[in-house]
C-alpha cells in the first residue's frame, strides 16, 4: 500500500507547486526552469502512481502468471545506509524476480526446481513453492 502512498504524495506535492507558480507569474528568471522542473516530477508521480493501481488491481483480483522451471533462489543484502533485504530468483536463467526477504525467509537458498507466482507487471514475486525437496 506504501508504493502507493509515496508517490501520490509526490503527485500532489509537485502539481500544487505547478500551479501555485503558473497563478503566480513571476518575472523571475528561473520561472521556466521552475515550471520545466515540476511538470518532469508531476509526470514521473503520475507514471509511479498508475504503475503500483497497476499492482494493486492485480493483486486484488488475483491476476497473477505462474510459472515453473529450474529456480535459482539468493538473499541480496545491501551494504550501504538503506539496508535493503531482497530475495532474488531466476527462472531457467530468463527470468528474474524480486520479492521482500522478510515475506519469504523460510524459502532456502540454492538452485532447484519450482513454481513461483508473480505479478507480471512489475514482475514482483508474490509466491513461491518448491517442487522437490529432497535435495
């Protein structure tokens, strides 16, 4: 729901800014600039928005791909200040997926074979389940 959030905030952050600046005609010399600016980061909000409704109406009526092959499953952590914990999965070496480390840490590392469903849009992995486990 944040990636949501975020960016509609952002949205209304920028085209508030949009139109306070185009009511307020200034004679400045970076008016141009201003305006140039705020349109940019308004599109980019509005492309962000549409993008996670986008995820969201997947999600919510359940339109989901799935897809089964040889996965190859790693922990990806960041080592800088944002400490990011992702888990990283690639399907017969074609696709690649990202999911939130701490929705799917039961999920072993390693190569072997499964299905994993995901969002197709974003390509965000919603569920994974291997086929074998004796291995």
């Amino acid at each position: 729901m944040l990636d949501i959030i975020f960016p509609l905030i952002g949205l209304l952050i920028c085209t508030s800014l949009l139109i306070f600046f185009i009511k307020n005609k200034r004679s400045h010399k970076d008016f141009y600039g201003v305006i140039i600016t705020a349109s940019f980061f308004s599109v980019l909000c509005l492309f962000l928005v549409v993008w996670s409704i986008e995820d969201f109406i997947a999600i919510q009526t359940k339109n989901f791909q799935i897809v089964t092959g040889k996965c190859t499953v790693r922990k990806f952590e960041s080592n800088g200040r944002t400490a990011i914990h992702e888990l990283l999965v690639d399907i017969n070496g074609e696709l690649d997926f990202t999911g939130d480390f701490d929705k799917f840490s039961d999920v072993r590392q390693g190569t072997y074979d499964c299905t994993v469903k995901y969002i197709e849009k974003s390509r965000t992995l919603y569920d994974i389940h291997p086929l074998s486990t004796n291995e």
